[in-house]
C-alpha cells in the first residue's frame, strides 16, 4: 500500500496521470477476482489512451520525466524517508489505504519534489566531476600501479610474517615458550 502512494506521488510530480499505475493483490485462489482486476484496468488503460498523449506530453519530454521518475525513487533521501515512514506506519498499526496514502503524501513529498528538482538542476549545470573524472586514474589503472609499485619493493620479514599466516601463529607459540620459563 505504501508503494502505491509513493509511485502516485511520483507520477502526480512528474505530470503523468496516477490512474495508470495499479498495484492489486491476488493470490491463486481468487481467479476471477484476478481477471475483474486486470479488465478493469486495461478498460482504464484504453480509456486513458496511449501514455504522453491523454497528458499532452510529446514523446522526448515523456522520457526526460520518466527518467526524472525513476532517479527520484531511486535517490537515497527519498528511500530513506519511505523506510522510516514505513516504519512509523507498522508502530502506529493502521494499514488502511487511505491512512497510507495520506501518511506517504504528507512525508514523501518534500523529498520527491527535491530529488526531482536536484534532478532538474543537476541536468542544467555540466557536472564538475566531469573535469575530474578526465584527471583521474581508473581504479584499475590504480590497482596495476599498487601492483608494480609492490613488486618493485623487497618485502621486510614482518610483512612475509604478516603474508604467510603459518608463520603467525607460531611465532606466537615460540614467545609463549620464552614466558614459561
């Protein structure tokens, strides 16, 4: 049930119609109310029209929002916000649709609205990373040189002691010996 005012909520941001998305549950005894779910909604569907169309949307900037869409859910702040709200919803023990809609409503939309608009301006500005990204090494350009680097050193007897873990433990043992007596 969160999950259905969550994507509404998304869906309302973005400017495409929430009618289009439908969670239901069914479980393998209830056939026909499995097959009364999927009629309705593809009547629903078919009414509405294809997707973009029944919200004036052309296919380019249809894109750009689902993309939006799909970063605002999939943005940490806005997971974090739905797992604590989830939560509360479980603490409080009241599972009805309209309580969950209006309690992930209320929570989740200042953070759907900001990581659509970080989103928005992260699009508008060239990412500063970019510059750096160029400058930077891969990580596997790092790991060979870690590699050549560590070839290149003879090792010390710690660090041969550190590498060969038979040689720990009795080390150990020889300085125990040396207490007792």
């Amino acid at each position: 049930m969160g999950m259905n005012a969550l994507v509404f909520n998304v869906l309302k941001e973005i400017g495409i119609n929430p009618a289009r998305f439908s969670l239901q549950w069914a479980s393998a005894a209830e056939a026909p109310r499995f097959v009364k779910l999927i009629t309705e909604f593809t009547g629903k569907i078919k009414e509405l029209g294809p997707l973009g169309q029944s919200e004036g949307i052309a296919p380019d900037e249809l894109q750009a929002r689902l993309e939006k869409g799909l970063a605002a859910v999939s943005s940490r702040k806005v997971r974090m916000v739905y797992g604590t709200t989830a939560k509360a919803i479980r603490k409080e023990g009241i599972f009805t649709q309209d309580y969950i809609s209006a309690v992930i409503g209320e929570k989740l939309n200042k953070a759907i609205v900001g990581a659509l608009t970080a989103e928005a301006e992260a699009e508008e500005k060239p990412a500063p990373e970019a510059k750096e990204a160029k400058a930077k090494p891969s990580p596997a350009a790092k790991e060979t040189v870690q590699k050549a680097a560590a070839a290149a050193k003879p090792e010390s007897k710690k660090a041969e002691k550190k590498a060969d873990p038979k040689a720990k433990p009795a080390a150990k043992k020889t300085t125990a010996a040396k207490k007792k007596k």
